[in-house]
C-alpha cells in the first residue's frame, strides 16, 4: 500500500508506515475541560462515526457543577453526550 505525497509541486510516492496505536484517555477538569471534551467528542465522531466505533480513545470530565455543557453541538448532541460512566461530579 502506498500514499502520494505532493512536495512543493512534485508527487512522491512513499510505502504507508503502520503506527503503534495505544489506548488513550483524555481528561477534562472543570466547566472548560468538560467544553473541551466536547468539541474533540465531536470532531472524532464528524470523522470516524459513532464514538463507539472508535474505543481507543476514552473521555472522562471531572466538575463539581453537575450542569450539562452544551457547545452547540446541534443535531450531533445525542451522539457526543457523555454516558454516566465518563463523567464524575464531586
């Protein structure tokens, strides 16, 4: 398998490298952090689809004010919301 690859006007075609993937958790503190977590939830799933299809990366938001975020998420919001699993309110 290879990729095309395009250097100041001149296509190269170079074999594609295989990259270790490792399970990644992304951690929002606060009402900015949970904000945050939301916009990259919904940048994962406007790319790869529902983000039960993409389970390498995990979320968790951690806040004292228990009140959901909304980030304009739109018609997206059932499908980037937080599960209870993915957020602790203290």
């Amino acid at each position: 398998m290879s990729d095309t690859i395009i250097i100041r006007g001149r296509a190269e075609v170079k074999p594609l490298q295989e990259a270790p993937v490792k399970p990644t958790i992304i951690i929002g503190v606060g009402g900015s952090g949970g904000d945050i977590l939301l916009r990259i939830r919904k940048r994962f799933f406007e790319r790869y689809g529902p983000l039960t299809q993409f389970p390498i990366v995990s979320y968790l938001w951690i806040d004292t004010d228990a009140t959901e975020k909304e980030v304009g998420a739109g018609i997206f919001q059932d499908q980037i919301a937080f599960t209870p699993n993915e957020k602790l309110m203290t």
